[in-house]
C-alpha cells in the first residue's frame, strides 16, 4: 500500500466504493464521476503507478484485469453495445490517478474523447 494514494485506500477498504467485482489480484468499482452510463475503474490491489512503471512480472496481473474487465462489461450488459476500455499515462493522457486503472465506459454512443 502507497501512501496517500486513493485506489490503494479503496483496495484497503478505508475509502467506500461501489464495487462490482474483486478477486484475490483485482477489485473493480464504479467511477466517482461517471463519463459515460456506465463508467467502472478495473485495478490491481498491487500499486503500479501507470504504464510506464509497469513490467514484464507485472504481464499476467495486466492480461487479468483485461480479461476481467471484459467479463464485467458483459455483465454490465454491454457484450453487444460495445464499449470501451481505456487505460490513461501521464499528463498529455490527463491521467489523475497514479494506481494504475482500466476504465470501462459504456451505455450510449461514445466519441472520440473519453467519454
Ligand atoms: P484517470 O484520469 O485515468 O487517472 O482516471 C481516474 C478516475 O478515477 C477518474 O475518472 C475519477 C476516478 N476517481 C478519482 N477518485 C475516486 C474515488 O475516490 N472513488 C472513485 N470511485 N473514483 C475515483
């Protein structure tokens, strides 16, 4: 656990969210400020700042959350609408988090920003 940042205080259950799905490597919960009707945050209980602080040991936990993320969007019921998953690093992405976070947005028809 990082000090001071949020998903790792959500992972540890001393901020609230609405959690969907978690397993032993994942928690998912909906975004606080939805993008979209359907805007759900996939991330690994491990800190991992963002992409680039990512690595090659880190390869079986990231092929998770994104097998996952599919498996919540289906449940979501967005098989067939489609959506998207979206992964933000750094300050030209306006990543605001630095735990690393799989959005899921779906629900209507995106554009071409986030939401
Ligand atoms: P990004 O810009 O890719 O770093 O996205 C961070 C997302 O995290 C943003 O859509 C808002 C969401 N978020 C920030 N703080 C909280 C929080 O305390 N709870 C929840 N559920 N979502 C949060």
């Amino acid at each position: 656990m990082v000090q001071d940042c949020i998903f790792c205080k959500i992972v540890a259950g001393e901020i609230p969210s609405k959690q969907v799905y978690a397993d032993d490597l994942i928690i998912a919960f909906h975004d606080i400020s939805p993008q979209a009707p359907t805007h759900i945050l996939v991330i690994p209980r491990k800190h991992i700042s963002d992409m680039n602080e990512a690595s090659a040991e880190d390869q079986a936990l990231l092929g998770h959350m994104m097998l996952r993320a599919g498996e919540i969007a289906a449940e979501a019921g967005l098989a067939e609408s489609g959506y998207r998953l979206a992964l933000n690093t750094g300050p030209d992405a306006r990543q605001s988090v630095f735990h690393i976070h799989l959005h899921i947005l779906g629900g209507r028809r995106l554009t071409g920003q986030m939401g």
